[in-house]
C-alpha cells in the first residue's frame, strides 16, 4: 500500500512540473516571438532610413549638376 501512495505522489509531482514547465516554455515562445517582432520592425525601419539617405543623395547629385 505504501509504494502505491508514493506512486500517487510521485505521479502528482510529475504532472505538476510539466504544468510548470509548459509555462515556462509558453513564456519563453512569447519572449522569442516579441523578439523577432522588435527585430523585424527594426530592420523595416532600417529599410526606409536606407530610402530616405538614396533618396537625398540623388537628390544632392542632381542639384550639383544643374549648378
């Protein structure tokens, strides 16, 4: 009877640090997802700053050859 009840624990034990664990895993998915997501828009942003230098330096070139 008595290894029954530390099976029970046991079993109880196991199931409560795979809750446990899936948490972390969930929290730590959610965390590489915001991540990616930061650092996508970053390079969005990175992009458009790209444009905007191309952008004015033709600009600059063209105002330097009507000069």
């Amino acid at each position: 009877m008595r290894k029954n009840i530390s099976l029970v624990r046991l079993i109880e034990s196991n199931k409560e640090n795979l809750s446990n664990n899936q948490l972390f895993i969930d929290l730590i998915e959610e965390k590489v997802q915001k991540k990616q997501v930061e650092m996508q828009e970053k390079h969005l942003t990175r992009q458009a700053g790209d444009e905007n230098v191309i952008k004015k330096s033709l600009v600059i070139t063209t105002n330097d050859d009507l000069s």
